[in-house]
C-alpha cells in the first residue's frame, strides 16, 4: 500500500493528441499481466530525455542517448518490464536495436525514430524474440485512452500503477500533459526515477524541450530518493507531439511556456512523489528540507545523508522520535567546516534541535504525537547562508527486506 | 549471533604490565548489568587516538582531542554504555569533565589525564550523577585480569563482548597487546568502530604511538563497514604503558617495532572484523575486495559503493545470486570515466562478469553455491590501474530493522 497515494483513475489520465499506446503480454516472467508497452506518436513528435549517471548504463540507455542525440524526433517508445537488459554488454545493444527495427517496420520509421526501454533483473539476456512476437498484439491495442494500461504493463515491484495528467488553457486551446512512471526500489537522484514518460501536445521545440527536460528533472525526480541505488536503467523523458492548434513555442521566454511549464512540472512531481510513496516496504513519506546553507550542494548533500541513513529510516518506521539519529545525519552529510552550534531542527511544527543541542521547549511526548504521523516534513537549518534543497524520502521496513531478499523467487 | 566470530574466554585477554580494570553498574538504562567501565594506567602510560568525522562530535570525543592534544600522558580511560553524550552543547562537555574531574580525583591525577567516553542514545542529557555515584565502586574492582568484564561492560546492541590479545618477543621480554571493541550498528569509516581501545605494554614515544595509531586504524577499523552512517562517538585509542622491560621504542625504523606494529595491528583487525561480524542483523560477513584502479580512492569509492547499497545487502541475506545489483552498485561507484567494458568480477572462485558482461563460464547454480556461505568474497577487477582496497560488511536481515526500530525501546 502506498503512503497516501491513490493511483487515477483510467478516465483521469487524459489523452495527448498525437499519442496512442498498446500494451500486451510478452511473458518475459512469469507474470499474468501485459509486460510490454508501444506508446506511437504521430510524425513531428520530439522528444528529450534525461538517464542514469551509472557507468553500467544500460543498453537502452545506450540506445536512446544515440537515438536522442540527432533531431530528437520520435514516433514511438517501447518498454518491457521484468529484464533491465543491463550489464548485457555488446549483445545487449543488439537486443535493443533488433527491438527498435521491428517497431520501425512495424509502424513505417527509421530504427532511430524508436526509443526502447526496460526494467527488472540485471544482467541476464533480454528475450528479445518473446518482445518481437508479442509486438503485434501490442501494435493492434493501440488507442489514445490507454495510459492507465500502460502505467500497469510498466510496472515491477510497484504496488499500484502511477500516471497523473494536466489541462491548461494556452492562446485559447487545451494543453494537455499526460505522464506515467515505476519506480519503487532502486531509487535516487540522478536520475531519481526507474522510468518515466510524459508527453504534450504542446509545439515545442527540440532545444526547449530538452532544456526544460532537465530543468523539470532537477526539481522532480532528481529529488526522490527511496534507497540510495541509482539504478542502470532510469530514464525520464518528455514527448512534445505538437498537435494542439497554437503557434509553435521556441523560446524560453516565450510567456506562453510558463503554463506548459507548470502544467509538465506538476505531473513530473506528482509522478516523483508517487515512486518514493510507493518505495518498497514503505510506511512513511518524509519531506527533507535543508536550508540556510552556503549552497545548494551542502543543502542537498545533507538532505541525502538524513534520506539515506538506514538508522534513521527504521527509527521512522517504528515511529519512534529517536532524534539523535538525525543529528548523527546532519553531521555526517554537512560541509567538515559546519559549526554544529549553528544547527537546529524541526520535525513538522516542534522544534527538536536550537543550535547544536536539544531545544529547551522539546518534549518526547511532542516527538511522538508527530512520528506517529505517515507523512512528516524533517526541516533543518544550517545557519550560515541562504541557499536550500528538499528530497522526498521513505521508511525501511520489514517489507523492504522481504521484497528485496525474495525480488527473483 | 555473529557471523563465524567466537568472543574470547576471559583468560584469553592477557594482562597488559600497568593496566588494571574496574567496571560497575550506573544504571544508565534499565539494564542489569555494569555499564561503567574505569580503566586505570600506572604513571608514565602514553595514549592516541583517531576519532570520528561526524560533524556532531560527541562531547567526550571533543574532551579526549584536548586531553590528548597536549602530552599524551594518561592515567584511565572512562567510559559509559546506555547514553552518548552527544547533541548535548555545552551541557554535555560540562558534563564529560566533570567525569573526569571525578576520576582523577580518586586516582591523584590531572582530570586532562583522563579520557572519557559514551555509547549510546544520542541527544540525552548525559546523568552525571549516576557515573559519579558508581565511579567507586569501579575503582574498588579494578584489576589487571579483568579485560572480558571490561569489553561487556561497554556494550550496546552487540551479542557478544569482543576482545583479543597477542604476544610477541623483543628483545628476549615478553610484549602484550590486548584490546576491548564494541560496535554493532552504526559502522563506518573514518572512524569504523564505535569505540575501541587497546592497550600494550612496549615503551612508546607519543609522537611514534600517534603515527601508528592512525596507520593502524587505515588497515582495520576504516576498512569495517554495517550501515554506512558514521557515529558521532566513533573512538580508537591505543595506550602505551611502557612496562615492559625493554629500551624506548622511539623511531618507525627500529627494527623492534615491526614485531609490536604486527602484534597491534592483529588485534586490531580481530576488532573491527568481530564488530561487523556481529553488525545489526548480521547473517553473512562479506570481504568486498576492488583491484585494478587508478588510485586507492576509486577502489575504496567501489568497494563502499557495493557494501552500502541496500540491495546488494539484501540479496546477500537471502543468499539470491541476484548479481546485477552488484553490477548496478559498481556503476554507481566507480568513477566517471570508467568503462564498463573493462570490469570483471568474482564471487569466491566464481567468475561473474568478465570484460562487462555476463562471463560465459557462469552458471546460477555455481553462483547459488558461494551465495549460501556465511562468509563470501566479492573481488572486483576496474581493469585500469593498480591500486586496490578492501572494506568487510555485513548483510541486511530482518533482524537489522527489528534491532534498530526497536532499540530504544
């Protein structure tokens, strides 16, 4: 069950003009369900991406970036879940590349116009053959209304698919924004989430899109973080179909960006909160907050090490305000010349830590009645600058464990 | 129960010439049991120590860096389980000289001749009085046979109390090393342990005792490992009492301290590996072993990289040979130029990846059989360099969450 987190409804992800998706069963394991995604784009669609920083990227990763890499224009993506085709080497990219040209030939592209994708175990061949058989079926589903399917086909260890859409109103025509992702285990910044697609029907340009592309990472999934793993498949991109009836949009100051801006954040943060309040095992959501620091990496290097420390993950599953864990946190995350003395804390509204030691005003009992909150914002102030950041983080459970220890079983 | 890690009967720790040990119960927590321990040097006695990076230095931490700043002449360590003095401001510095000052007064010394030290709860007051209180009855008991009662009494969440002790032959007299650690939780590098302190009686220079203390920590409590957070009270001191009836040792090229450097390094090393041994949780004991590299900090960044990822941990506690995430673990540690193609890595004898990809020879059967050991060696290869380095950690169990969600209660 995830942390406050209702997955939409079908009718609540909205169809992007331009954009149809199929989903079929190609049975890559043992799994009752559709496993394989085609999302087709009508011709002129462009698209950017942002991927993991591992340096064993996967072979899709591999692929996309070099499909990516020319024009950006895209007319379809394919996604299996249940093998990550990672730590394939040479014959993964070939696994990849076959998948691309039997999309092509199928839909009447290049190979370079298809980007591929895929999630699950590392490290054992892609059954490519399985992908190309089911294709067809997958091709012959396809429909504008299917994104909540296709959040569904995506999924591995998630709970519940996760998809969230926007409308906005720009030179008097409807802008949708419509996106999907999985996530669960193995998440953190850079990239934050295992995969993501989200697309418009905005006329963008390709040097927009990929700008904005990153700029919407940074303050979405690039601030996820349920484990500290950053996996070798995580990919966010954004497809912009440019069938909705305005004037193209090519600069950044362009004041019709702004609502396609906020309308493709918002999707792109709910999808990144969605992952981390469906992290595997967890209980609780936590919003980390640093501020006050000299700058943003000293924010945000403290941020993680408070996210990431396993001590403080299971003191919040067992709700207990076991504080000085966070403490130890800071301490090891801050810059080597912070001042302890400058530091305080709160968690929600009690103020546990005034420069360096306990607050006079904390109790216990104030603690508790806060941990025993699933949803708890950890704020903590530096006390020697001005710059901040904020990560999403979850509990470790017993759940984390199970899911972890028998994923293959 | 610690993975292949049998605690010494008491007659195992050997007496060190000059050292006499008490312990008693302060009742810090409900606990039945001595947690104050008062170790007490003959005059003349020289200590060193590496202490941890935290930014959140605990207040006995801050104390002993000035006590030892000076000469280096000691006559007792003290220490507490149960609380650890740190995130208490000025409170608690007041609080751990007060300690002191109390200790020397029993023992006619200078309190800056006394180091202190707690374990524990972070960010509670530390209770003075209680340590006070039971600081004669310590005194009472101090005898030079009592190393094992002193390694129970310091202990948190540990299984078992961890020791040992060697000896060895200069100069036709017998030198003795003999060493407490506790651990358990909370283990990382720079420092590893939470506290350990060993003891010999070879006649030392500080100046020389200060090279070798740190020397030593690099090879032992540094390359120790079980949840990647580093305590704000992790302490290493070695005491150098100088009864043994040999000349000064005063230079690292006299050829008499080989025998010594060997002798506490040993012990050390027995240390460090008992406290992962006997992690949170511990089921497996794991050897994470990174050669090949440009420089020894890619090989350590690698070998932590796959010792800290939560999934690799699990998989090992469930004996999984879900090996990508050793792969994934690897991309996210090495360094950014590294080519994939070039790594290779083992398990045991097991060659896993050879040149980035999945070796032909491996089988899972052959990869299930090194996974259901309790102790397993990861030896990775970066194919670019020579340098290398070792970390040992534990698995991720249940246990681990149970302990650590559970702990204060």
């Amino acid at each position: 069950m995830p942390v406050r987190y209702t997955p939409p409804r079908p009718d609540e992800l909205l169809p992007v003009k331009g954009v149809a998706l199929g989903t079929a069963p190609a049975k890559i394991k043992k799994w009752e369900r559709d496993d394989l995604l085609l999302a087709a784009f009508d011709a002129g669609a462009v698209a950017a991406g942002v991927f993991t920083q591992n340096r064993f990227a996967a072979a899709p990763v591999a692929v996309c970036r070099s499909h990516l890499a020319a024009s950006g224009e895209v007319r379809a993506l394919i996604v299996n879940a249940g093998n990550a085709n990672a730590g394939t080497g040479t014959a993964g990219i070939r696994a990849a590349e076959v998948t691309c040209a039997a999309v092509a030939s199928i839909l009447g592209c290049a190979p370079s116009q298809v980007l591929p994708f895929s999630t699950g175990v590392i490290m054992e061949p892609l059954p490519v053959d399985k992908i190309v058989d089911a294709l067809p079926l997958a091709h012959r589903a396809i429909a504008p209304d299917r994104w909540f399917a296709a959040a569904s086909a995506i999924m591995t260890t998630d709970t519940v698919p996760k998809g969230a859409s926007r409308r906005v109103t720009v030179d008097g025509a409807a802008i949708t924004a419509t996106g999907i992702a999985k996530g669960a285990g193995m998440i953190h910044p850079n990239m934050a989430t295992m995969l993501s697609f989200v697309a418009t029907d905005t006329p963008l340009s390709v040097a927009l899109l990929r700008e904005l592309t990153r700029e919407i990472a940074d303050v979405s999934f690039n601030c996820a973080t349920v484990d500290g793993d950053t996996s070798t498949n995580d990919s966010f991109v954004i497809v912009a179909t440019g069938k909705a009836p305005i004037a193209p949009i090519t600069r950044s100051d362009d004041p019709r960006l702004a609502p396609v801006r906020t309308a493709l954040t918002e999707v792109a943060v709910a999808l990144a909160q969605a992952i981390v309040r469906d992290g595997e095992g967890a209980t609780k959501f936590m919003t980390i907050r640093v501020e006050g620091g000299r700058d943003v990496a000293e924010c945000r290097r403290t941020a993680l090490a408070i996210a990431h420390s396993p001590l403080v993950k299971t003191a919040f599953f067992a709700s207990d305000p076991n504080l000085g864990r966070i403490v130890c946190a800071i301490g090891n995350g801050a810059a080597p010349d912070q001042d302890a003395g400058h530091v305080s804390f709160w968690l929600d509204d009690v103020q546990v830590v005034k420069n360096g030691a306990r607050a006079a005003s904390y109790t216990e009992s104030a603690g508790q009645r806060v941990m025993k909150n699933d949803e708890i914002t950890v704020r903590v102030a530096l006390g020697r600058g001005t710059a901040a950041a904020t990560v999403w983080t979850c509990d470790f459970s017993h759940d984390y464990v199970s899911i972890n220890a028998d994923y293959r079983s």
